[in-house]
C-alpha cells in the first residue's frame, strides 16, 4: 500500500458541537452492546432451562467464563491497542503507519490463536478444577469448555479489523458486526441445545458459529474498501514498529483484563466458600451487570477514536470538552439504567431459576451495588482517555484499581476479619468502584493541564 492513501477524516471530529460527535460514534456500539446483551441473557434463559431445578448447568458454564474472559482480554487489548494507533495516526495524517496496521495486527492474532490452542485444549480439565469445579458443576463445565475454545482464535482476527475501524470512527461497521454475531448465536442457541439435544455444548457450538458469521462480515468491509486502510495480505506491510505500537497499548488492556480474570476467580472461590447458590446468582447478575455499564464502555470507545485523533492535533480545548460531555452523557444514561435494574430486579431474576434463595441473592446484590455501576462510569473512561492519548501504565492502573487494589481487600478483611459474609462480598465490591471513580477523575483533568501547557506531550507514532 503506498502512503498516499487518502485517510478518512469523520465529519466534525475537528470543530464543531461535540455531543453530536460524541453520540454518533457511541450509539451504534451502544446498540451492538444492547444485542449482545440480549445473547447473554437469553443464552442464561436457554441454558437455566435445561433444567431449572438444577443450577449446575448455569453455574457450570459460569466456571467457565474467567477463560472466556481471557480470550475476551487478548481481543480487546489487540482491539484497543489498534483503535488507538490508528486514531492517532489520522491526527498526525501518517498515511505510512496506517499502511502497515491491518497486517501487522493479524500476525498478532495469528501467534495468539496458535498459544491459546495449544495451551487449553490439552488442560482444560485441570484448569477448571483449578477454578473450583465440582462434581456436576466440573462436568456441565467442561463440556462447554471442550466446545468454546476455537471462538478465541475468532475473537483475535475479528477484534483486529474492529479495532481498525473504531480507530477511523466507522462505527457503523462495527455494530454492525457485532448485531450479526450477537443475532445469529440468539437463533441457534435453541436449536442446539434443545432441538438437536446437545445441552450446553450445544450454547458453545452454536457461539463459535456466530462468531465465524460476524469475522466473514467484517473481512467483506475491507474487501468493499469501506475503510481507507486496505489489506494487501502482503509480508512486507508487517512492521516491526507498528507491531510495537498495537502491543504497547494492547498489552497493558490485555494484562489488566487478564488478572481481573483471575480475580473472577478468587471471587468465585469466595463466593462459593460462602453458599454454592450464591454463585449462581453472582453469575446470573454478572449478566444483567453488563447492561448498565453499557453507555460507559460505548462512550469510552468514542473517546478513544475522539480523544485520539484530537489530541493528535494538538486540540486539548476539545479533549476537555470530549470529556466533560462524556461524564455528563454517561452519568445520566447509566444512571437511568441503573435504577430500572435495581427497581424491577424481583421480577427480571424471576424467569431464570426456580431456587427462591438465588432469586434472594441476586436481588439483594443489585440494591447494594447499584450505585457502584453509576461510580464504574469514571473509571472507563477515564482508562479510555489515556488509551486514546498513548498512555497504557495509567489505564492500566485504572483498570485493576476498582477489582483487584481496593475491592478485593476491602471484601478479604468484611468477610475474614468482620465475618460478613456475602455483605462482605458487595460491600467491597461498592468501595472500588467509588475509590476509582475519585481517582480517575482528578488524574484526567491534571493530565488534560499538563498537556495543554506542555509539560506532558502525547505519545505519537
């Protein structure tokens, strides 16, 4: 690809009103959120009813997920770390390091895809009895294990040409890609699990379908020469530099996401140390927990793109303000989101088990923790700022900061040192969350300062 590629430049990323921007951008990976949301819910539904007097098949899958998390980490860091190079090569209209970033981030994908194969398949059984599986818990567990491993190599390619266009502010393609998966496994979980009888590997089979459908859609974005960058599938466009530069920022999401992975773990340990169902309700409310912080994780893709490419420019007088519409937007869209959740919880858990003290548990954790998920909102993206500007260590220090620095501690000394019990749980739970969002607050706007009077220099590429 020669470096005069024409780049694409979205109408008034520079100048102009910023909520306008801010909503174009983050409404469409708002609505694929809201779909793949409405796959996760409705994949609990099919899996509970399996048999709903018995919460194994529920609570096996849900061992499962800490794995599931690790390759979602990888594909986001891989997804990330793109978006956030070539949002700040627009800024700087270097065409030649837009050359080389499709190419450069499939052979990370490709290396990755080939080490998460290698390393699970031949250990998922101990790596689940690691996790705390037990009896048909392990077993429903496994089953489901055995079956989702390929969707990993999938996520990897696809969060490379997501994470291009996110870059670019194509957001439509991006939602797009998301609907089409999220869609397609909704229909075929059904027919999988119930109408050819295979149970919960019929749910792990018929998402790794899905998630082949969404990557061919997202290929033929490229092959239709939707996006400035165009793969060439040629050696000589992958770059040593580049791949540096997708790692440095894709490495620190991923790291972060991974080790909150294995807090999940020590979590589940916890929680299930505490009473078994409390487990399962714990995995049931992880569920519903993703839609709240839905307009957090939609705006702060928007920053990355908005922030990126603006401060890339040298217009800090915008990155304020991107910032400052992004707290007032997610505050009150969460905030709203929240307190549906938390006033209609008795009859939303309802439908998916027929154990009253799991619908008793999952209840009580949302009035406890409702107003952390409002809190939650400052942290992504606050993370999302310094991503956008080539800053990994301080999102990264976001990142774990909520789970891992102040909430599990917190939660070890309510429940070992207090004996709380599960209010230890989410009690601790509650403390990270406001903790970060204080923090992230006034570390964003000291940054934003020093940018503008040069004492801090964005990282370019």
């Amino acid at each position: 690809m020669s470096d005069d590629i024409k780049i694409n430049e979205i109408d008034g990323m520079f100048k102009g009103p910023i909520r306008p921007l801010l909503m174009k951008l983050a409404i469409p990976m708002f609505a694929g959120m809201v779909v793949q949301v409405v796959y996760n819910v409705t994949d609990t539904f099919w899996v509970a009813r399996i048999d709903m007097a018995d919460p194994s098949y529920m609570g096996g899958t849900a061992i499962v997920f800490p794995l599931i998390f690790f390759f979602m980490a990888l594909g986001n860091g891989l997804s990330v770390g793109v978006s956030s190079l070539v949002a700040r090569a627009i800024g700087e209209k270097n065409a030649k390091v837009l050359s080389t970033t499709a190419e450069s981030g499939l052979l990370i994908s490709l290396i990755l895809s080939v080490l998460s194969l290698v390393i699970i398949l031949p250990f998922g059984s101990k790596i689940l009895v690691a996790l705390g599986a037990q009896g048909d818990y392990y077993v429903h567990g496994l089953e489901y294990l055995n079956y989702i491993v390929p969707a990993g190599p999938v996520i990897f390619f696809t969060m490379i040409f997501l994470g291009i266009l996110q870059g670019e502010g194509l957001m439509k393609y991006v939602m797009n890609s998301m609907l089409i998966g999220t869609v397609l496994n909704i229909v075929l979980d059904p027919v999988f699990i119930f109408i050819l009888d295979m149970n919960v590997k019929g749910a792990a089979i018929a998402t790794v379908l899905a998630q082949v459908v969404g990557l061919i859609y997202v290929v033929t974005v490229f092959s239709r020469n939707k996006s400035s960058i165009k793969i060439e599938w040629a050696i000589s466009n992958i770059k040593g530099k580049t791949i540096k530069d997708i790692l440095a920022i894709g490495i620190p999401q991923s790291l972060a996401m991974i080790i909150m992975s294995l807090s999940f773990v020590i979590l589940n340990k916890i929680v299930i140390e505490i009473d078994a169902l409390a487990l399962t309700a714990f995995a049931l409310c992880g569920r519903f927990e993703q839609l709240m912080l839905m307009p957090a994780f939609a705006i702060g893709a928007a920053i990355v793109t908005i922030v990126g490419q603006n401060a890339a420019r040298g217009n800090y007088e915008r990155v304020t303000n991107v910032m400052k519409e992004s707290w007032l937007i997610g505050a009150i869209s969460v905030g709203i989101l929240t307190g549906l959740m938390v006033g209609f919880a008795p009859w939303i858990f309802k439908p998916f088990t027929d154990v009253e003290k799991v619908r008793w548990y999952a209840v009580m954790q949302y009035r406890v923790l409702g107003i952390s998920y409002l809190t939650a909102l400052f942290g992504i993206t606050g993370r999302s700022f310094f991503q956008a500007i080539g800053y990994p260590l301080p999102a990264l220090f976001l990142t774990l900061l909520r789970l891992i620095l102040i909430a599990i501690p917190v939660m070890l000394i309510l429940i070992y040192v207090f004996n709380m019990g599960i209010w230890g749980v989410w009690l601790g739970l509650a403390s990270g969350s406001v903790v970060s969002m204080i923090i992230s607050v006034i570390w964003v706007r000291h940054s934003i300062k020093r940018l503008e009077s040069g004492k801090m220099k964005i990282h370019g590429v």
